[in-house]
C-alpha cells in the first residue's frame, strides 16, 4: 500500500526523517543504481509524451532525487535539428550543440538538470554508429542485425545517456520514446527498451504509456477501444504498462477507468487522467494528485519524502493572478504551427510572470506584412518581436516590421534572422545600403551585410570551417558561446560584460560592413571573443526607447522560475511603451 504523499515512504521500517540529507536519500537506500522509466505513446502523436515525461521528472525531483530525460527519436535524421520545422517543430539547442527534438525545451524548463548531447538522439545516429562499427570491424566480420546490434546500441546510448559509470549517474532516468505503439519505425527502440527492462529486473524499471480517449460528440461518449488496442499492440511485443495515462478533453469516469484497467490489465490506480488545461505548469499537480509519482516510486522502490509542489502551485497562481496586461505582436514564418515558436512562447510569458502581467501573443504571418499595410497589422500592440527561420519566403515581412518598429519606437526584439532582419533593414533605409541583403536570400546582393562566414571556433578551441557547397546540416555555428559587451549599452544593462547564450545559424552580419553601419548609428554591442562577429545590435536609448537584435536564442534558457534577463527586459520595456 502507498504511503501518505505516495512511494513506499517509511518502507522496511525505516523513516526518512532519520536519513541524511535529500540530496543523498536515494543514493543512501539503493546503493546509487539508476532506475529507468520508459514513456511511449499509443493510438495518435502530440499527445504531450514530453509535458508528461517532464511533469514525472519534476515530481520525483520534488521529492529529492537525481533525475535526467532521454528522447528516443525514430527518424533516420542523424541530428533532429536537420528537420524542417513545418514536419517537427522547433528545434532546441543545447549548451554542448546539440539539435534536438523541441521535448528537451519541456525537459530543461521543468527540471533543474540541465540537458546535453546525450539526452536526445535518432534512428538515424544509431544506425550510423553500429555501420561505422561494422566498417572498422569491431563485429569481426558477423553478421550484423537488428537484434542484437541494433538494440544493444540504442540500450548502450539510453545508459550514456543516464551517465551511468560515470559521476553524473542519476537516480531516475526517464526514457521517453517517439512515435506511437505500431509504428514500424519504433519497433527497434521498443524492443531495445523491453530488453533493457529485463536485463535491469522488475524492480529498476517502469512503463508508463500515454494514450488517448476520443470524444465522439455524435454519440455522447468517450470511446475506450483506442486505448485497449495500444496496450494490446504493447503486450504483443512483450511490454506491460505500469500506468496508462489517458489523454482526454475532461477527466476520465470512474466507470471508463475501470473498463480500461480490466482491458489492459493495468490496477484501476494506474490508469490516470490527463485532460486538458490552460496552462502546462498544472499537468505535475495533476497527475500528483491521481498518484502517479506515488505508483512510480513504489514500483521503482524508491523510499523518499513526499513530493513538494510548493512552487508549482505558486507558479500556477501567478500564471490565474495576473496584475495586468501586454500585447506583443510576433512576426513569423511558421505561425500556423504551433509547436515552431514553442520556446519563444513560453520565454514571454515567463518574462511576464516576472512583471505580474499575462503577455497576449498574436502570431502574425510575416508573407502579410509590406511597408504599406505594416501599421495596419502591427498597429496597437505594445511590442513586437520577430524570431528566427530560414528561407527567403516571407523575409520582406519581416524586414518592413523591423522598420514598422524602428520608425514607431515601438519595442523590438529580434531573434536570430530577427536580428539580421533588422541589420538589412537599418542598412538599407538608414546607412544608405540601397538593396542591402543577406546572401542566403539573394546571393548577388550589392551589399551582403549578412553573409557567411567561412571559420569560426567553438567552445572547446575545435576550428570549424566552411563554405556554400559544406554540408548544411553540419556546419551551423551550435551550442553556447561566449561574447564581451559593451559598457554603456542596453546589452550591457542586460547581461553585464559577458554574454553566453546559445546559437544555431549559419549567417552572420559581415564584418566588413560594421564600421559604415556603427557611423549611421548602428550600436554593435556584443562581439564574439575570437572572430569578432556580431551577437548583438541595438539602437542608441536617444532614438528609440528599446531596439535590440540578437544573433543567438535565449529562449532556450528560460525557465518559468527566473524568466531570462533579455525577454524580462523586453516585457518591463513593453509596459513602459504600453498603449492605452
């Protein structure tokens, strides 16, 4: 039976009051081995495999473990980030530049730890790994398969990814696998996971499976079957859910609950509700309160205080009490997709938080937006950002709303191609650049005050270099980078003399234009350490209230807790400029 706040809490007679301190309970009680709990989906995708896998992660890390997330990605992409974001979404980018599925965005705003390289990896890298294997001979010449090889490998990325043998080993790792129960192209990955399972044993190991219970409004009812066939298809190949989490528009009846539990043979108390809320920040409550952290624990023999949900709850309030509000205008490529901007969304409304204010986005096709409609979309917001993409479609939008914003002083944020946007912009309309542009748009430009650049070195000294005919999925300047900020600046104020965010692009404002743009009133204010390229651009306080460009994405890290200091900056400039 659960104790009081779920797990086996005073199991084997020992309470944990008398146990060292949280951060040293797990280790103290089960002699450090990691736990695994894999996560897969059924019947339909974006179902929320990543907001569930992210609110699990955060319970147990309420209650004082060591906890990490591994995305399992069936593409054969060797990098999620080589995908378009019409087919995938956002891409997310780590400290160690890594492109990742947009699930380790979720990952990294609802847990402290901080994700990597390994946290996330492709059919694509595995299958490139066991062949480069097979090239050097390491099989000895054997016939190389799905199982074992395949499986062993994606077993051994899974443990890399948990640190295991290493001192970043964790207590829980949570494997969450893409795609749904009956697709092909997950097989591999769900027989590497039932494997791991087995050779782990059923105390360090735990299925929770993600399904979905569709509302047939014709017929008044909410439809169970779904769910039975993707368990059914899950126990075919071996595997038995722990706990069903059941997508739904409202919470599950009693009466369904207990069908689903006799159909897939999962206890009635591990079959849970998830419907649908209005905010994200809800969902580990939610499944707090059906027990699921609770059955997780006791399944894994985890012994451990009660979950702390104190600042969740917290958040949620600010999130229902807002003190007032802004309207923020973003000027995108991807706008009919939802999940394209999914930091960038999440970023605001942490930076409005911060202010007490709920941020009103209105995502605005930048394809609309010519400089004589401009006032006519973008008229009556209180701030206006342009964040990142690629492609020549929809550019001329987005460089007549850097000019909509510049000429109205209304705050401006841009983003990565909102930050060049703004450059071509200012050089053409201001500097005198007459058809200034970006050679990825239009090669022959008169003027390429953004072009790309040819070398640049990262983090860890290794020299990267490239041309237009180089790989385009390898030669993005990625991850974490570092740049001195000039004092006196609204940069400086920001960020201090430092700057470290991360980065994905391969264009960048050509140095050999800098000097004409700072002489027509350009302020560069961030430059890289070594080459000297420009992270950041903005104008004078004496001309505009706020106008920054930024070349990196800072809203991979912010968090619902802190925010992030440029997009709180960019929100309180927002309140000071907003319209009645």
């Amino acid at each position: 039976m659960l104790a009081e706040g779920g797990g086996a809490f005073t199991q084997g007679g020992c309470s944990w009051r008398t146990l060292p301190p949280i951060i040293a309970i797990s280790r103290y009680l089960y002699n450090g081995m990691t736990k695994f709990v894999f996560v897969t989906g059924g019947v339909v995708s974006s179902l929320g495999k990543g907001i569930a896998s992210a609110s699990l992660a955060a319970l147990l890390e309420s209650r004082g473990l060591k906890v990490t997330l591994i995305k399992l990605d069936p593409y054969i992409n060797v990098d999620p980030g080589t995908m378009s974001p019409i087919q995938h979404g956002e891409v997310f980018v780590t400290d160690d530049g890594a492109e990742t599925d947009l699930d380790l965005g979720h990952y990294e705003r609802f847990i402290e730890t901080r994700m990597k390289q390994a946290n996330n990896f492709t059919t694509g890298r595995i299958y490139q790994s066991v062949l480069e294997k097979e090239r050097r001979g390491d099989y000895l010449g054997k016939t190389v398969q799905v199982i074992p090889h395949i499986t062993n490998e994606i077993q051994e990325y899974v443990k890399r990814g948990a640190g295991i043998g290493t001192p970043d080993a964790v207590d829980v790792a949570i494997c969450e696998v893409g795609g749904t129960v009956g697709d092909i192209e997950s097989l591999p990955f769900l027989e590497a996971v039932r494997q791991l399972s087995l050779k782990l044993g059923p105390n360090n190991s735990a299925f929770v499976h993600l399904t979905y219970l569709p509302w047939i409004a014709t017929a008044g009812e909410l439809k169970t079957k779904p769910t039975q066939h993707t368990v059914q298809e899950l126990r075919k190949i071996g595997i038995q859910p722990d706990a069903l989490l059941c997508r739904a528009q409202k919470p599950v009846p009693e009466e369904e609950r207990e069908k689903i539990s006799l159909f897939t043979n999962v206890p009635e108390w591990g079959v849970i509700s998830m419907w649908d809320v209005d905010t994200i920040y809800k969902v580990p409550r939610m499944l707090h309160e059906q027990g699921l952290d609770g059955l997780i624990c006791d399944k894994l023999r985890l012994n451990t205080p009660p979950a702390n949900l104190k600042r969740w709850d917290d958040l949620v309030y600010e999130t229902e009490h807002p003190q007032g509000e802004v309207r923020v205008a973003m000027v995108g490529k991807y706008v009919e997709l939802s999940d394209a901007y999914k930091s960038v969304n999440e970023a605001l409304k942490h930076a409005g938080m911060q202010s007490h204010v709920r941020v009103k986005i209105d995502h605005i096709d930048s394809e609309l937006i010519t400089d004589a409609n401009a006032a006519e979309h973008l008229g009556g917001y209180d701030a206006i950002l342009v964040p990142g993409g690629f492609g020549e479609r929809g550019v001329e939008g987005k460089i007549a709303t850097a000019r909509f914003a510049r000429e109205r002083k209304v705050p401006y944020l841009g983003i990565c191609l909102g930050m060049q946007v703004a450059t071509i912009e200012f050089a053409r309309n201001v500097a005198g650049l007459a058809d200034a542009n970006s050679t990825e748009f239009k090669p022959d430009t008169p003027h390429p005050v953004i072009a790309l650049i040819t070398e640049w070195k990262d983090a860890d000294g290794k020299v990267y270099t490239r041309d237009a005919n180089s790989d385009l999925g390898g030669t993005m300047r990625l991850g974490a980078q570092s740049s001195d900020v000039q004092k006196g600046t609204l940069a400086h104020g920001i960020y201090g003399d430092v700057v470290t965010e991360r980065h994905r692009h391969r264009y960048e404002a050509n140095v050999q234009y800098l000097d004409r743009l700072r002489q027509a009133g350009l302020v560069i204010s961030a430059l890289t350490q070594r080459e000297q390229l420009t992270e950041i651009v903005e104008l004078p306080t004496s001309v505009h209230p706020w106008f920054i460009g930024v070349q990196f994405h800072p809203e991979f890290k912010s968090t619902p807790w802190n925010g992030h200091p440029l997009f709180n900056a960019f929100i309180r400039a927002a309140l000071a400029e907003k319209k009645d």
